[in-house]
C-alpha cells in the first residue's frame, strides 16, 4: 500500500541542453577570444584549460592550453550529468516515498512503515517534513509496527572516490536515501573552561544534532577533527587547536 511520495526533477536538464547546443551550434575559431570572459570572471588566462570538439567527427572547434593537466574538480559532474540525462531522460523523476505493509483503521496503521528511497541527489529534511505531515494530513496518527528503511534501489558507496580524503565534505558516501547530500558538519564552542564539540544535520529546514555521531574533546593533535576507528558508530576526536575552524564538514 503507497501511502505518499515526494518527487523532484533533476536540475542538470537545462545546464544539459546548454552545453549540446553548444557543441552543436556549428564552427568556433580554435584559439577563441576569451580574454574578456575570464577576465570579468577573475580568472588568468593560466588559469584556464578546455577543448570542445565536434561529437560526430573529432574535429577541435576551440580550445584553450588543451594539452596542459588541470585538476578537473567540479567539471567531471558535466559528463557525469550528461551521462545521467542521456540514460535516465530529462523528464526522470527521482521518488521518495512511504509504504506500509497493514491496514489504516481510525488512524492507526496496523504494520510497518518503510521509508523507502529512489536516489533523490537532493533529498533534505525538509523532504522528510513533509512526508510525515502529508501522512498526518491523511489522518494517520499511529503506527504499531516498525518503522524500517529501504535503501537498495542503488549499491551503498563509502565514499565517491577512493583516491580522495574520505572525511573531505566533498567526498560524501553514496546512497539511494543520501540525505542532506549526505554530509554532516562538526562544530565546537567554548563554554567557560570547557569546549563542547557535537555533530549536526543541516539542511535549509534547520540545524538537527546527531545523537550518533559521539566526538571526544582532547589535548594536542596535528588537526582540529581525527576520524576515530571504531566498531561502535562513527567516532571523532577534537583538538581545540590554535586558529581551529569553529565548523567543518
């Protein structure tokens, strides 16, 4: 039994279409000028390195240092998207949604409730809101059963890339139920003698503190926050370093 589900289109369609036209949109001089552009932007022209070509024949329609190594950072999410668009489709809806396995007499839902997830990239808590209160608005005050997950629409990842620091805030675990894009933030303050470290959840609904995630406040250290091995749950240790950042994702 489907109770609700929350939807959202992903954004990259536009940005997509953009860059077909782009390359589609015929002949550009092979050493554009760019100048002007980077610029406005800031950037030199050291700073800067692409090629376009032409899908259907290889030809080079501009470039700029093509054959210099760049780190490429964000602009490996433009292939990754354009992948997605080509095999998914721009009308693709990634689905969140509440099932139940019982029956809903006067309010109460006789079974479980399962969260279950469709791989939603932006699903935040503010999503997970409005599932409880579409189902409050359904009439539903009650459930006896468990509430349980269901995250095997993708395979579960630790990381995006192992080459790159798993505690980096852009490294995040892959998930069909990543939520919050899937990161948290460790914050710490003084208060009087003592300093409070403790793990958040962030999103655009507010700030929600992680009981899971347990951080150790100690002495010395080479960096602020040290991810601790352990077989209990996610651990941290703290250093309240001189110039520490009071937030870290």
């Amino acid at each position: 039994m489907r109770i609700f589900a929350f939807s959202l289109r992903c954004g990259a369609a536009a940005l997509g279409a953009l860059l077909l036209l782009a390359v589609s949109a015929g002949a550009a001089p092979l050493v554009p000028d760019d100048a002007e552009a980077l610029a406005r932007h800031g950037f030199t022209a050291d700073d800067v390195g692409y090629l376009l070509f032409d899908l259907d024949d290889g030809r080079a329609l501009a470039a700029r240092q093509a054959d210099r190594p760049f780190v490429p950072a964000s602009v490996a999410k433009v292939p990754a998207m354009l992948a997605a668009l080509s095999l998914l489709g721009a009308e693709h809806r990634f689905t969140t949604g509440l099932h139940a396995t019982g029956a809903v007499r006067d309010g109460v839902l006789h079974g479980d409730l399962i969260l279950k997830g469709g791989g939603d990239p932006t699903l935040a808590t503010g999503d997970l809101i409005a599932l409880a209160e579409a189902l409050a608005a359904q009439g539903i005050q009650r459930v006896t059963g468990r509430f349980a997950y269901d995250a095997t629409a993708l395979p579960e990842l630790p990381e995006i890339d192992a080459g790159q620091p798993w505690t980096a805030g852009y490294n995040t675990g892959v998930s069909a139920l990543s939520l919050n894009f899937n990161r948290f933030q460790l914050a710490w303050r003084r208060a009087g003698p003592d300093v409070r470290a403790e793990a958040w959840s962030v999103s655009d609904r507010g700030r929600h503190r992680l009981a899971s995630v347990a951080i150790e406040v100690a002495a010395g250290g080479t960096a602020p926050f040290t991810p601790l091995d352990s077989k209990e749950g996610e651990r941290w240790r703290f250093a309240a370093l001189p110039g520490a950042p009071e937030r870290a994702w």
